[in-house]
C-alpha cells in the first residue's frame, strides 16, 4: 500500500516529534502493509512553516536513517497546506510542492468549521495551472457535513478528496464516519490514506480501514483508492467517477 498524508517527519509539526518515534511509526505501516509513504508536514496553518527546501532534506535523512534500522518503508516529500490566498505565488517561488514532487496534485487542508470564500477561485486558479487541488480530509469539515453540494460541486469542477482511515473505521464519531461513507457512495472520495500523526492515538489504520471497504463495497472500490494512490507517485492521472450529490437524510438528528 501507499499512503499519501502522514506526518512522519520528525521534528517539524504536532507529529512524530524524533527519529525514535518515526521509525515506530514505520515499523507499524510495515506491518499494515504500507510500503511507501508521502511525508505531508503542516505547512502555513498558523502554527507550522515547512517550505519544500527544507522538507527535501529531511526527508533525505530520514530515508537514510530507516535504511540503518532496516525498515524497508521508502518515505517521499510533500506538504499538507492550509488553504491560503497567495498559496499559488508560494508555489511559483518554489516554497510548497506536489505530493511526491513529481505529481500535479497538492494535498490541501481547509479549516474544520468552514470553507472560506475564495476557495472556489483558488481551485480554478490552481487547475489553470496544470495543478489538481486534494482537499484533505473533508468528511470532518463542517460545513461540508451540513451543506454537502459545497463539496460536490468542488469536486464536479475538478478538486479531489482524500478521506482519512480513521473516519471511516469510526474513530472521529459516528456523525463523520457516516459522511466519510457517504463520500463513496457518491464518487466523491479519490483516496483513502492514514493522516497518521503517531504510533499510538492517531496511528495509521489502514487495514482496518480498508476492510471496512471490503465488506461495504467489494474489492473493486480498494483497488479503485489504491491504484490512484499509486497513480500520484508515479506522476500519473487518477482515476475518477462522476460525482453525485448527496441525498440528505435525517438519521438521529445528525443531518
């Protein structure tokens, strides 16, 4: 397997916070499974400041470091961005990158409560670019879970979506695991991936997560999140189904 959002880079945002801990953390995806991860450290959310220069050389030595603890995970760059507006300049002066620096997709985190304004614009901007936007983890945005058609039409006009392994095997709640499957059956996922931040609490769950596909949709709906996974390291397109909206329904006062 391959998982595009992890914060296994030591020392550089609210994941692993040393190389002890990093190599935990790949030692458990070796387990699931997971053989290539795209290290995605926070960058501008207000908090954390991680440009692509000094994300390549880390992920230099810790590459390196794996290799000296023979721990067979290969670890590739990339940037989880806060959504911001002069997110495309930064790219053009070579400060944010693609996931695995070879794509054309950039991972993209949006704020919990809300969708600001000018995201539509950006997205188009960012297209006109030759860039596809991912919107990182939408089924735990609530504006998103209120007013579903502002994700679908995102999507409909070219955005992708990454859902997290956590949300789907139940996690974050019920509330957004229900959304997360929502997202599937109405072809508005693109991947599935770990936004593992630790070994412990926030750990990768991809198997787990995985099953939950397997039973609900079959083994066709796993090679679907997989293969596009690959598609992004191999600088690829992914694959996409046309999007559909969601119908809201009113189960236990949740919608």
């Amino acid at each position: 397997m391959i998982d595009i959002h992890c914060h296994i880079l030591p020392g550089v945002d609210d994941g692993a916070p040393n190389y002890a801990n990093s190599l935990l953390m790949a030692k458990q995806a070796e387990a699931e499974g997971i053989h290539t991860i795209i290290a995605t450290p926070h960058h501008q959310n207000g908090t954390y400041f991680n440009e692509k220069i000094n994300i390549l050389s880390r992920i230099e030595e810790l590459n390196a470091y794996l290799k000296t603890e023979n721990c067979k995970v290969n670890i590739l760059p990339g940037q989880e961005i806060q959504i911001y507006g002069d997110l495309l300049r930064d790219y053009e002066d070579g400060k944010i990158m693609t996931l695995a620096d070879q794509s054309t997709y950039v991972l993209i985190e949006l704020p919990k409560s809300h969708v600001p304004g000018y995201t539509s614009q950006l997205f188009f901007d960012i297209q006109m670019r030759g860039l596809t936007p991912i919107i990182a983890n939408p089924e735990r945005n609530l504006e998103f879970i209120e007013q579903h058609d502002h994700l679908y039409s995102l999507v409909k006009n070219g955005a992708a979506t990454q859902i997290s392994s956590g949300s789907l095997t139940g996690h974050f709640g019920k509330k957004v695991q229900k959304f997360a499957l929502d997202l599937v059956d109405g072809n508005l996922a693109h991947f599935v991936a770990s936004n593992a931040h630790n070994a412990k609490k926030r750990s990768f769950r991809m198997e787990e997560a995985f099953d939950v596909i397997q039973k609900k949709y079959g083994s066709d709906h796993i090679s679907y999140f997989q293969n596009n996974a690959k598609a992004v390291v191999k600088g690829d397109h992914i694959y996409r189904d046309i999007p559909k909206r969601i119908k809201r329904r009113k189960i236990m006062g949740l919608f």
